[in-house]
C-alpha cells in the first residue's frame, strides 16, 4: 500500500498483481481494470484518495481513465529500480546472421 499524499505526477508505480480480497481497491467489478495488474503505471494527477494514471485515460469510454486507491498500487518506482537488461543472447542474435 503506497501513502498517496506522497505522490506526484510523473511518478512511477506498479500496479497489484492482484486485488485485494477484502474489497478494499474498489476495483471495477465487471473486470475492467483487471488488464492494468501488474503494469508499471504513471501518475498524471492526484486526489484525496486515489489517483489518475496516464496510461488508462482513455478507459470508460474516456471518461479520463479509472481512480486508483492506495490499495491498488503496490509500490513507487525509484530510478528505474524495476528495469533488468535484456540478456547477453537476445543482443548477440541481433548482431549474428
């Protein structure tokens, strides 16, 4: 759970890989959102208590995409700490006939 006051727009986040059991992300009950679990989301705006992203505004019919709560977001991405390079072999195949 990520305190939302501490967050600002351009910020990066993960998203849960999955909800909550007691209810507490408020989540789409149609499985609308469910496509964003797991995805690395960034902050276009912040409320009392959710937040907009960027990559879902054009989610409900754009209707400036969903409201993400503090349960919904795993943790904030600090210096691209969520990024692991691609492995030896896949830059060898591009180099390799």
């Amino acid at each position: 759970m990520v305190d939302i006051s501490t967050l600002n727009p351009g910020d990066r986040v993960r998203i849960v890989d999955r909800w909550p059991a007691d209810g507490s992300a408020r989540q789409n009950p149609d499985g609308k959102m469910d496509k964003w679990l797991g995805s690395v989301m960034t902050v276009s705006g912040v409320g009392n208590d959710f937040v907009k992203m960027l990559e879902d505004c054009n989610d409900r019919n754009s209707w400036r995409g969903w409201a993400w709560n503090s349960f919904t977001i795993a943790y904030v991405i600090e210096d691209d700490a969520d990024f692991s390079p691609a492995p030896e072999s896949d830059f060898l195949s591009l180099i390799a006939p």
